[in-house]
C-alpha cells in the first residue's frame, strides 16, 4: 500500500523485486517470467529502459499491450469488478480503510477464481 505517487522509482523497486522472484523461478524450472504491462509512462521511462537487460538476464520479460487497448489489459477488468462486486456502495473515511478494502476484495477474487496472489512489502523511504 503506497499513498500518495507511485513513481518510476517506487515502479523499478517493484520490478527488482518481481526479477528477483523471476530469478528463482528461473534457477529452479527454467522458465521465464513475462509481465503484460500498458503503455504507462513510468513503464518505459529511461530509467527503467537501463533495467530491462537486467531483468532479462534474471528470466523476467517485459510484454507491452497496444497503446489504448484496455479490452486486452486484465487488471481493467478486475478494477471493474473489484468496484462493481466487492466494494459497490460503501463508504470510507480514510484511504486506510478504502485500501483495506480493495486488498480484502483482491483476496475474495483470487480464491473465488482460483488464481494465485502474493502481496509484498518494499521500503518506500
């Protein structure tokens, strides 16, 4: 849970994380990891460009979707879902509760339609 921007930054500490993981994926099956991503600016900002060859290196591949394409890009539809069916008609006094909220939601979703999910903590300092 990050308040406020989430960064190119907080974004490439996020994908080390997600190459890491790849990494050990790739050690222990041989397979790769490929993340579909949008068009988003922080996405493909120089800084994060200077790490895709690393994130290679370690088994962690970059799908790009065709720019103003949210039909193709799954996570629209879980947004949508997420605020038709989880938190539809609720009210909240902070951003606490509202995130509190979505991450019950995203549980619900990821046990109702049998999909893995993994939560994570980074230093955001």
């Amino acid at each position: 849970m990050v308040q406020g921007g989430f960064k190119t930054q907080r974004y490439i500490e996020v994908m080390d994380w997600v190459a890491a993981k790849a990494q050990q994926t790739l050690d222990e099956t041989g397979r790769i990891t490929v993340v579909v991503q949008d068009n988003g600016s922080l996405h493909r900002s120089n800084k994060a460009k200077q790490r895709w060859q690393q994130w290679q290196e370690q088994g962690l591949y970059l799908f790009f979707l065709p720019p103003y394409c949210s039909q193709m890009n799954r996570i629209e539809s879980e947004w949508h879902q997420l605020k038709t069916h989880e938190i539809a008609g609720q009210m909240f006094d902070n951003n606490y509760d509202l995130a509190m909220a979505i991450i019950d939601g995203i549980e619900k979703r990821s046990l109702m339609d049998g999909y893995a999910l993994e939560r994570f903590i980074f230093n955001c300092a």
